[in-house]
C-alpha cells in the first residue's frame, strides 16, 4: 500500500476522532441525536487500558474467539461441501431450495429462544447460532460459485476423459475457488455479528457479554471499548482469510487484494 493511500486512511480516521472528542465534549444534541452520555475517546482510551491490564481480557477473547471459529469451522465444511453438491446436481438442489430459502432470512437473534431449548448448554447454544450465521453466506456464495464455472471447461473436460473426481478437483472447485473465498470472507464477518447477539442474551463470559455487562452497569467508556474488540477482531480475522485467499488463488487477486 502507498504512502498516500495510507495517508488518507490515518487521515480519515483522525479526522472521526476529532469529530467524536468535539461532539462528546460539548454534549451536543440534536434532537433525534444526542452525545450528552457518549464518552470521549480520551474516557475511552483510558477504560481500554485498564481492560488491557485486567485478566478480563483474556477470559473474554478466549471465550469468544472459541466460540466463533468453532462454528465457523462446522460451517465451512458443511456450507462448502452442500455447496458443491447442491450446485453439480439439479435435483438435489430442487429438494433443498425451498427449506434453505426458508430459512436464510432468519436472522440470528431469532434462533437464539430455540437454540437454548435445543442444546444442553449454553455454550453449544452459541456456537449453533454462530454456525447459522456464517452457513448461509457460505453455501450460497458456494453454489453460485459452481454454478458459474465455465461450461467450456467443464466440456473440455470432459472430452478429455475426466473423471467425476478429477472433475470436481481439477476444474469445479478451482472454478469456484473465487466465490468461496468470497463466501468464508463475509460468513465470518456475520459469524462475529451473530456471536456477540448470542452472547448478550445467554454468555457469561465473551466480548459481547461484556459489552452488555458494561451497559446494565452504566459502565459506558467500556462499552466503546467492547465495540471496538469486536471490531478489531472481527476485522483482523477477515484479512486473515483474505490474505489466504489471495496466497492460494494469485490469479484472482487484484494488486495485491481479493
């Protein structure tokens, strides 16, 4: 990345803060809008600190990052693998179309009820809802993936002689290859979205837990900070994927980026 490019990010950014420090500083308050209870970054940089230095920090983080490459995991293989299946055979792809449609717009929030009555544990009960969460992006992404693979190639192979097998790892999955990665990027950034909801509501240890811990104590400064974790987290695992993904597929990489 250049010089300029991170520039204007160091820049933006700066410029956000100092809109946060002035609008939190004078209370300002526009009607609908108000920063009469928001900490400034200054309370903000303070509380993260003193979270830094607790042994909080590594009971959460722990906690949830356990949790959300667990369902990750289970939904990588299972979204990938149905994925293949549902876009190389039609009719197995008619049968499951409709459940799947079905379910895809529920959001995570509304599983949780279910979930709790499901599993024997909270702690499975928020892997499952973190599983739901990162599935759908993956599978559909998968599919359109297959879907999309070039039928010349798939001819060619076949006039060569391909095999089933070799045609699923010669030339379908490398194919779909793009669209996956596509699909792991956004199922783990809606993996975190859906930990965090799960971990509110039923967690007794985890980032979002103490985001809403910090909330019912009034403990404001260290909700931003929760935030901020979250994001930090959710976006340092996402470029991991994105990093492996441009590594593995260097063809479909655009100066260096997915």
């Amino acid at each position: 990345m250049t010089g300029g490019r991170w520039l204007r990010r160091a820049g933006s950014l700066a410029i956000c803060l100092s809109v946060w420090q002035i609008a939190s500083t004078l209370k300002v308050d526009f009607g609908i809008l108000t920063f009469a209870n928001v900490p400034s970054p200054g309370d903000v940089v303070t509380a993260a600190f003193e979270f830094i230095r607790s042994p909080r920090l590594f009971a959460h983080v722990s906690s949830s990052l356990g949790r959300v490459f667990a369902g990750y995991a289970i939904a990588a293989v299972v979204g990938v693998s149905f994925g293949l299946v549902i876009g190389r055979l039609r009719f197995v792809g008619d049968l499951l179309q409709t459940p799947l449609e079905l379910l895809r717009p529920i959001p995570a929030v509304a599983w949780i009820p279910l979930a709790v009555l499901m599993f024997p544990s909270s702690e499975l009960s928020m892997i499952f809802i973190t599983f739901t969460g990162a599935l759908f992006p993956i599978l559909i992404n998968t599919v359109h993936g297959v879907e999309s693979v070039d039928p010349r190639l798939i001819a060619s192979a076949r006039s060569l002689g391909s095999t089933r097998s070799a045609m699923l790892l010669e030339v379908i999955i490398p194919g779909a290859a793009p669209n996956i990665v596509t699909g792991l990027v956004i199922g783990m950034g809606t993996s975190w979205f859906c930990l965090v909801t799960a971990e509110m509501i039923s967690g007794q240890f985890g980032i979002g837990y103490y985001t809403w811990e910090s909330y019912t104590l009034q403990n404001y400064p260290e909700i931003i900070v929760g935030m901020i974790v979250i994001g930090l987290l959710g976006m340092a695992s996402s470029a991991l994927l994105k990093a492996a993904g441009a590594a593995l597929l260097p063809w479909n990489s655009k100066e260096g980026r997915l």
